[in-house]
C-alpha cells in the first residue's frame, strides 16, 4: 500500500481534469538524472531501440517506483494501474525542428482517464532546449491530426519545463508538440504510457469530503481563454470524468 501522502490530493485530481497535465519533480539520488542521460545516449546511438529502451536503461524501472510519481499514477489510474508495452526515447538533438501538434494514437473518444503518458526528462529543460509543449484543456478536444498541425504557436501553449527528474503525466489525448532544440546539446524524454486496469468505485488520491467544495471550484475554472460554448462544454466534460473517478454517485 502506498503512503497516503504521496497521493494527489482533490485539488490536484480536480486541476488534471480540467488540464489535462499535471508535472511531477521527482527527487531522484544524485547523479541518477546524469547516468539515465547518458545511458539513453549511448542506446539511441545508432537504430532508436523502441520499445526494448526499458531493457537497455533498466534504471528507469526506477522513475517510475518513486514514490512521488507512482503516487500520482495510482491517483489517476488506480491502486491497480499498469504500465504499457509501448515506450520511446525522444531525442530531440541541437538545431531540430519544432514537432506539429498532435494527439498520441488515434484519441481515445470518451472523457475518462484510461490511460496517461508519463514523460521524465532526465535533464534540466528550459525554453531553450527543446522543450515539449503542450496546450491545457486539449484533452477534451478530439481533433483530426492532419488539422491541428498546421496551427503554429497557440496562445497560452505551455512548455514543459523543469529540473531534471521532472515528469509531465499528462491525459492520453492532450494536444503536444516537440519544440526547437535551440541549445547544443541533445534533449532526451523518456515516454511511458499506464493504463487503467479497473473501474474506479472509490477515489484513489488523498480525498478528502472537506474539500470537495474547493474541488468542485477547479473543475468551473477555464484551462485558457475560450468561447463561452466551449466552456461550458468543458464543464459538462470535466464533471463527467470527476464523476467516473469519485466511482459513485455522491460526487
Ligand atoms: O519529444 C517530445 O517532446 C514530444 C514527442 C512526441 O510527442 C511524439 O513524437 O509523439
Ligand atoms: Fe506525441
């Protein structure tokens, strides 16, 4: 059983609902960050290695023990929850491109959280180094792919940025892009992806029913500027995935 403390809390669940991502700072053993870096170097030299990165860097077995991101998957996605056999390195070398926007897979077309990737940079990102980029509340949004990619800079985008050992969990259907690698350095990003194993019939983060109130706030915020159609359909949305994860009718 994991610790309590390590769970979301209902604020927290409430701002992934209504985002769509929420970022992880895992504090990792000294020089973990730097070995996972140069690992990945080393195995993406040559033929990308897929799926068999986790066997070619068994450390990150170790991201995704910790506590503070297991934690946060176990919130999301149940005591039960699974990592997937799909997983890539990203690399994202010096004087790259910036990626289109793009939803993973063909989107999922319900308004649960099924599944979530989970992407740990093993190093610092800044703006300046490629960082991904991603647009709050997109989740919601099933868009053809050969469209959203032709839309360049979205106001209110969000780059993931962070010290290294930051994971960005974020909901399967979120739109995001690689951005341009401006430093001169290689940027690596590890993605994951966990499924969910069962149905929710009672919340797995910290809940808290004396906070439900505050909760309830968060879901009525807007992830950025919208039409007011789309607001409230992104209410009605987020309700119906809060109600899925409380797994009963006193949500
Ligand atoms: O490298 C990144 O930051 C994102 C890459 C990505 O989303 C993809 O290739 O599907
Ligand atoms: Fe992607």
């Amino acid at each position: 059983m994991i610790d309590k403390q390590h769970l979301l809390s209902d604020e927290e669940v409430a701002d992934f609902v209504c985002k769509g991502y929420i970022l992880v700072n895992a504090d990792f053993p000294q020089g973990f960050n730097e070995a996972v870096y140069d690992e990945c170097a080393r195995a993406t030299d040559g033929e990308n290695p897929g799926d068999a990165i986790l066997d070619r860097v068994p450390k990150l077995h170790e991201v995704f023990k910790h506590e503070k991101v297991f934690g946060a998957l176990v919130s999301l996605l149940g005591e039960d929850v699974q990592m997937n056999n799909h997983r890539h390195c990203h690399v994202n070398p010096p004087g790259s491109r910036s990626q289109g926007w793009h939803q993973d897979g063909t989107n999922q077309r319900h308004h649960q959280i099924r599944t979530v990737l989970a992407m740990y940079y093993p190093q610092d990102v800044t703006t300046e180094n490629g960082p991904t980029v991603v647009v709050p509340g997109t989740h919601f949004r099933n868009a053809p792919t050969d469209r959203i990619a032709t839309y360049t800079n979205i106001k209110e985008q969000v780059p993931v940025v962070g010290p290294a050992g930051t994971v960005a969990i974020t909901h399967y259907d979120i739109w995001h892009a690689a951005s341009r690698n401006k430093s001169d350095k290689t940027r690596f990003m590890l993605k994951f992806l966990f499924n969910r194993a069962s149905e929710p019939t009672a919340p797995s983060w910290n809940h808290d029913p004396a906070r439900l109130g505050a909760a309830h706030g968060r879901l009525g915020q807007r992830a950025i500027a919208c039409g007011q159609t789309e607001h409230y359909t992104e209410r009605r949305l987020r309700r119906e995935m809060w109600n899925h994860l409380m797994g009963n009718a006193s949500a």
